[in-house]
C-alpha cells in the first residue's frame, strides 16, 4: 500500500514578514516631491495603496516599468473617458453585495479593501467613499445562495478576500460548505502577488484549506497575476503552499497596454504559470471603465497580440481565453480576418445567448463590444 508523504501535509511557512502598507504617495520615498504632488488629484479620485514588498519590485531607474505601471497613479487616468461600472454590475445585483449573472455562479463582494490597488481596476468604485455595495455580512447571500440549488459555485471577491481574517473566511468557507449544492469556493485574490506571506506565515489559513477543499468540494484559487516579474521566488512559494494544502490554482487577468501587451511578456508568464501549477484561465479585454484609458488596448491588438503568445509556449501554457466580460456575458474574441471579427457567448446573462456566435465587421480602433457592428447573429447551436 503506497504511503503518504507527510511532508506535503505539513503548513508551509517561512520566515515571518509582515508587509508595511502606504496609502499615500508622499509616503513612497522614490517619487519626487514634484511627481507626487502632480499625483495627487489623481489619488484624490482613485484611491492608492500600495506596501514595501510590492514597491520593492519596481526598477526606479525606468519610467516605464510596467510594476510600476500597474501600481503608480498617472495622470492621464483624469481624462473624461469610461464608466464608473462598466458592465452594469447593478443589473444582476439580487442583494446586498451578491451579484448572480451566470446560472450556476454567484458572487459575495465580502471585502472592500484590497492589498493594493491596480490602476486600471474596473471595480475602483467599490473603493470610493460614497459606495456601498460591498457587505462584511454575508447572511442575506448565504440564504440566496441556499435557496437557489442551481448555484455549484461561489466567488469571493470585492476587494479581495484574502485580506480579511483567517477567522472570518473560515466562518464563511464552514457556512458555504453546509450547503449542498456549493460545490465549488473561488477566491478571486491578488494578494499571491501583492503579498505572498499572507498564506505563508498563516498556517491556520493553510489548515482552512486543507478542511474546506475536499476531493469533491474544492477551494478554488483565481490569482491574478499581470507580469513575469511577479512571479518571484516568494510568490511561487506562496502558490505551492497553495497548492500543497489542497486549494486549485488558476491565473486570470487582463491585458493591459505597458505591462503585459507585449506577446514574449505574456508568453513568459504564461509558461511560468503553468510550470508552477497555476495555468491561465481568462485573458480579459480591459472594460472601458472611468480611469482607465491609459492602459486600454483595442480588441484586434489584443488578439493579435494573444495569438502570438500562444505560439510561444506549451498546451498546458495556451488555455487562457480572451474574452469581454460585457454587460451580456462574457464574449470570447475567436478570430479575426481581413474583413471580420468573430465572437462567441462563452458565458451570458440570458440563456438564449450562451454559445451564440457572432460575426462582425473588423474594427481597428474598437476596444469594447458595444462599439462593434453585429453583422450576423448565427444561432447558439452553431
């Protein structure tokens, strides 16, 4: 009879760390006086936060570091462009922080606070002053959820769940896992990034997962890593703790222009996922969300650019889809031709949509569905 390697039981953990959080620009000490105060109308609209591990990534010496891209504000985010909620996440907002879209997924924004803040976030309005869409109390989801068998899967997500309390998830994991038809927890985080000695030095989170993802309920991790550079010796760690206690790991994130537009960057990355254990799942086209401009590219751009990298790498390193997570559904971009773009639901917010394919005219210039001609609603079954 095979015998268990104990080892792999066993909490990961490393020598503590305990990250230092900054919220405000004069507290990053590598941006002159003069940059942060050029900066500061713009953190006065989008909220900054960054901490020392992360800041520690960039190359200062580089305006262009696409680390620091991703996490300094820049100006140009104050241009007039975009939505604040661009895919109308109101609409299928069925109570307080809970959003049911797709059939058998349903989201809990439990957390309004994040380990940093992206940039080009598109859910930035969660993090003003005067939303209040995300809830801590998880109850009136809890009892949708309950009420609704259909639902296999739960998504937390806000913010970001892991930056709340051991405590607190374990509540939520144990409450979840009392329903039956949950089948599925996703953990939609950045922190693996921001902060992998969040699940290091936590070995009662580690223990969680190990009681709440079982042979056929499992704890699903949705990482979100935007560049190679990210994947540091601690990061990878902080996944194979993951990983070592239980939970599936998966990276989704969306192309975003000066940090990951470049194929060799995103074949990279995508490479090193899949030797780690954590392969691409979703490439999104950015949402035209208020702020945003900066780091938007078009659709076509975009999917050249994706074609690209995945002739760079291996099948384990190609399973990512490019997709727009439009008001509709999530719109995957499947082609494009000389004259044509083709598009098909891969997920949407009717039935009668899902799976349907769509043919439209080749736009150069169009960053988002809602600016595309529809030349040909083909049926779903095609």
């Amino acid at each position: 009879m095979p015998t268990v390697n104990q080892n792999s039981l066993r909490p990961t953990t490393m020598a503590p760390r305990r990250v230092k959080y900054v919220r405000r620009l004069d507290q990053v000490e590598q941006l002159s006086p003069e940059q942060r105060d050029r900066l500061g109308p713009v953190t006065a609209r989008y909220v900054f936060r960054a901490n020392d591990y992360y800041l520690g990534l960039i190359d200062w010496d580089d305006p262009d570091d696409p680390i620091r891209q991703l996490i300094i504000p820049r100006e140009e985010e104050l241009a007039e462009w975009g939505t604040l909620d661009a895919s109308n996440e109101e609409s299928v907002t069925v109570a307080h922080g809970v959003q049911h879209k797709y059939t058998d997924t349903v989201l809990l924004l439990c957390n309004e606070v994040c380990g940093a803040y992206c940039r080009y976030c598109f859910r930035k309005r969660l993090f003003m002053d005067d939303n209040d869409e995300v809830t801590n109390d998880v109850s009136e989801g809890l009892r949708y959820i309950a009420d609704h068998p259909e639902v296999t899967n739960v998504l937390l997500t806000g913010g970001d769940p892991l930056l709340m309390s051991t405590r607190r998830l374990v509540e939520i994991f144990e409450a979840l896992r009392a329903i039956p038809h949950v089948k599925i927890i996703r953990l939609g985080s950045k922190m693996p990034a921001f902060d992998p000695y969040r699940v290091l030095n936590d070995p009662d989170l580690q223990a969680a997962f190990r009681t709440y993802s079982t042979p056929t309920q499992r704890i699903y991790l949705m990482a979100h890593f935007d560049h190679p550079r990210e994947l540091t010796d601690v990061a990878i760690q902080g996944i194979d703790a993951c990983i070592r206690n239980g939970v599936i790991c998966l990276n989704q994130c969306p192309m975003i222009k000066g940090i990951n537009d470049d194929p060799h960057v995103l074949a990279d990355m995508y490479a090193t996922l899949s030797y780690i254990g954590c392969p691409p799942y979703y490439l999104f086209q950015g949402r035209p969300t208020a702020g945003n401009e900066p780091y938007e590219i078009p659709i076509v751009q975009g999917w050249q650019t994706f074609q690209r990298a995945l002739t760079l790498g291996s099948g384990l390193a190609r399973r990512a889809r490019l997709c727009m997570s439009h008001e509709t559904g999530k719109i995957e971009i499947m082609g494009v031709d000389d004259e044509h773009m083709y598009l098909r639901y891969h997920q949407a917010k009717h039935d009668e949509d899902l799976g349907r394919f769509l043919v439209c005219r080749r736009d150069d210039e169009a960053y988002w569905f809602d600016q595309l001609e529809v030349v040909t609603h083909a049926p779903s079954h095609v």
